[in-house]
C-alpha cells in the first residue's frame, strides 16, 4: 500500500483482489441482493461464495488459516461489496473486524489454535457483543457482569444490536462484561462464549429499517458458564482492548461507506444517460451533472481518508484521529450520496426494487454504527487536544 502512497496506484496485488471482489459482487450478490432485502432473510449462499474466495481470512496469517493478507486487502473487499449490497458487506466486515480480529488481537496461543481456523474460513461467524440498552457509544456503561464461579465464569446480562449473532453458521460471541472493579472504576473484560453454550439465547431479530440481509439480534446471557480459561485478552483488559478494535473498525466502516457512496454515483452516472426528459438525456442538465460531480468529489475523498488511515494502522503509527475522520467523512458521503443518486431518479427512487432505495435506507446505520458522528467529532476534537 505505502507504493500508493507514493505513486498513486495501487499494487498488482490489491488491484486484482478489488477487481475479483467487484466480478463476484456483479455476478453473484446484486441478481439476489433485492430478494434478500425484500425477504429479509440472510444470504447464506453468497457468504458461502465469499468463503469459497477466502474474504473472511484475507487479514490473517496463513498459519491461522488465512490468506496472508492485511487490514487494506479487507477493506478494498469491503469497499467493493458495499457499491452493491450493503447487508453483505457488513456481514463479512462484522465477521472478520468484529468476530474475528479480537481472538487474533488479543487471544493466547489456544484461542488462536481453537478459533482463527474456523472463523477465517468463514464456515462459522463470530459477533461482538458490546452494546447494551443503556451502553452503546458510552461503553463505560456496561451492565453486563461475569463472576468466578469455582472454575468458570458465570455471565449474566443482555447486549443490543449485534451482527451476525444469531445465523446457523454463528459459533462465537466475544462479550464484554463487568467483572468487579478497581479503584472505584469498574473493570471490564472481554469473555469468550461459544455457540450454542446453555442460558445463551439470540432473542428474535430486529424489524430494521435497513440491512435487512444482515443478522441482527439482541442477546441474552442467564446464567452463561463459560471455562475461566475463556478470558479474551487479560482481565480488566476489555476497555481498552475493544476501544482498539473499533478504532480498525472504523477504518473498514469508511471503506464500506465508500463503497456505498460510489455505488450512488455509478448507478447514477448510468440513468442520466439513459432517461429522457424534455427532448434529451437528463444528464446533459447542469443541474444534473452537478450533482453528480459532487457525489463523485465526497466519494474520492473518503476514499483517500480511508486509505490514509489504514496506510497509518499498517505501519503501526497512531491512527485513532484519522480513523475518526474516516468514518466520518465516508458515512456522511454515503448518506449525501444516497440522498441525491434518489433525487436523480425521481418517482423511480423511490422504489425498492431499484438499488438506489436500498442505499438511501441502508446509508443511515452508517452515521450510527460503530460510533456515531457525534462520537468521531468527539474523538477528533480529543486527538486535538480540545
């Protein structure tokens, strides 16, 4: 990637992995995408497909069943996927960043051993549960508790909102959990539940207004017993540890957000050179073409927001501002994108069955999910020193 950075083009490398991500998400996801979405119902064959390709191990080393890759080869994917079904593109990015990425962050030797093979073969899915009902973007505020009990830990609570938690494919849920407190504070750490363990239960899904491909359920724990050696990351360590992944997840969320915001833009590219109004092509309109160029504009620039940010992450230097700004930038554009690619096409907007409509209802989640706007213009101004 740093060749980028330096000649403005990507390597050979991550250039054919975009382009076989983009024939896969043409030729297999959008003929089924408007299915999914109508149904609700999740799209079991194209994550097999995503499988088969190898996306759910693309960062993670071979020795643990992956592909060798890094961050910037998922997010590329990600980007890709999400110009044509947002719901499968946050699949696999909750998969790997969210379900995965915290055994491989943080795991000992064991976990790695037990868990990587599986969830990087995308056979199985794995889910971070961190939101709570009163717990989202103030995750200091979990209420979840897990106590030693002999050997093992014994959870009880509830989490909010979780992806990929209740599938037939969904072996793992990462949750967080107070587990006592020090110096008045509490300490929370980072537990390891398998699927399906007793008094572990994924409620009903979610009624959503968007993502309705994506599994999405609340989770319940009564009474969960889990082996004391489940422990993710060190006791007391689940703060701080999930704050890092949702830092590199916030990279792949400005990725998706990209993907989104271009898939406005070419969808919208290609009906103004198609329909007609008073004698000629509607884009011939400046009104039109303008706002075209502005989507293409916010699209190019959170994609050089994203890439800036994963080009820090990968180098290992400090990346929480730029990954804020990411985020930031990318969701805002999709949500603009989605707005105006709607307005473009009229009536015709307005209609499910075109996949502008499902952009304008997915985009939304964008701004919330994974931190909020409000949240990034916080950390931002943090960073700052404000």
């Amino acid at each position: 990637m740093t060749d980028f950075l330096t000649t403005g083009t990507l390597p050979d490398h991550y250039q054919q992995l975009a382009k076989t991500v983009r024939d896969f998400a043409q030729s297999v996801v959008a003929p089924v995408a408007a299915k999914h979405d109508e149904e609700h119902s999740f799209p079991y064959e194209v994550v097999a497909g995503m499988a088969d390709m190898g996306l759910f191990g693309l960062p993670f080393p071979e020795e643990y069943g992956g592909m060798g890759g890094d961050y910037f080869a998922l997010c590329l994917a990600l980007e890709e996927l999400g110009k044509v079904d947002q719901s499968v593109a946050i699949t696999l990015e909750a998969g790997v960043s969210l379900g995965a990425m915290p055994v491989y962050r943080f795991g000992n030797e064991e976990q790695k051993q037990e868990w990587l093979p599986l969830l990087a073969s995308g056979k199985a899915l794995g889910a971070f549960g961190l939101t709570e009902a009163g717990g989202g973007s103030d995750a200091g505020a979990t209420k979840t508790t897990a106590r030693l009990d002999g050997s093992a830990w014994l959870i009880n609570g509830s989490k909010q909102f979780i992806t990929n938690s209740g599938t037939d494919i969904t072996k793992l849920v990462t949750v967080t959990a107070v587990t006592g407190e020090s110096g008045g504070k509490k300490e929370i750490s980072s537990i390891l539940v398998p699927v399906p363990t007793e008094g572990f239960t994924a409620e009903p899904a979610y009624n959503k207004v968007g993502w309705n491909a994506s599994d999405t359920h609340p989770l319940s724990f009564d009474d969960v017993r889990v082996p004391q050696e489940n422990l993710l990351g060190g006791r007391g360590r689940g703060y701080a540890n999930f704050l890092r992944i949702l830092d590199e997840g916030r990279i792949a969320i400005a990725a998706l957000s990209v993907g989104a915001a271009q898939g406005c833009v070419d969808e919208s590219v290609k009906y103004a050179g198609e329909r007609e109004a008073f004698g000629r092509k509607i884009g011939t309109n400046q009104a039109i073409a303008f706002k075209i160029a502005r989507m293409e504009t916010r699209a190019h620039v959170a994609r050089a927001a994203y890439y800036d940010a994963a080009a820090l992450m990968l180098s290992g230097k400090p990346f929480k501002k730029q990954a804020a700004i990411a985020k930031l930038v990318a969701s805002e554009a999709a949500m603009d994108n989605a707005r105006d690619a709607t307005q473009i096409f009229g009536g015709y907007g307005f209609m499910n069955e075109y996949s502008v409509a499902r952009h304008y209802r997915d985009s939304k989640i964008l701004e919330i999910g994974e931190g909020t706007t409000e949240v990034q213009l916080m950390l931002i101004g943090r960073e700052l020193g404000l």
